[in-house]
C-alpha cells in the first residue's frame, strides 16, 4: 500500500477539519481548539496528504472548503453526530 493510504483519520482530525471550516481560518481554529496555528496547518496538510488531495481552497480573507473538504465535512459531522 502507498504510505498515505496507511495513514488512518482520526476523530481529531475530524475535530480539528469542523473547527477550520466553522471559523474559516487556520488561526481561528487553532485558538478555538486551543493548540498552535502550525499544529492546525500541518494537521490539514497532513489530511490532505493522506487522502491524496485538497481539501481547502486558500485565500488571503482565510480558507473554505472544496468539493473534498465539503464532502470530508459531512462525514465528520455524521462521525460526531453518531457518537
């Protein structure tokens, strides 16, 4: 298997994919979960790396979520929803 397909989400993941979304930015969502704004980038990147896509389109105003981070969205949601 090709190492990013390895790599399984977690609810953090999750958690922190919702934060950035609801707050549309980075900083935003880092403050709110209270960790580092680096912390909340690489998490994204991370993510992204190990689905093998985008899922933010990156602004100067922050960052929405694509057709991938919408549709990766709704799963969190639903894992959160379901827990």
């Amino acid at each position: 298997f090709d190492a990013r397909m390895r790599r399984r989400l977690k609810l953090r993941d999750f958690d922190t994919l919702i934060a950035v979304v609801q707050r549309g930015s980075m900083a935003k969502a880092a403050a709110h979960l209270a960790v580092s704004q680096p912390t909340v980038s690489k998490a994204v990147a991370d993510m992204e790396h190990a689905l093998g896509l985008r899922l933010f389109d990156r602004t100067a105003q922050g960052v929405q979520p694509n057709q991938y981070g919408r549709a990766l969205l709704k799963w969190a949601v639903a894992v959160f929803d379901d827990l």
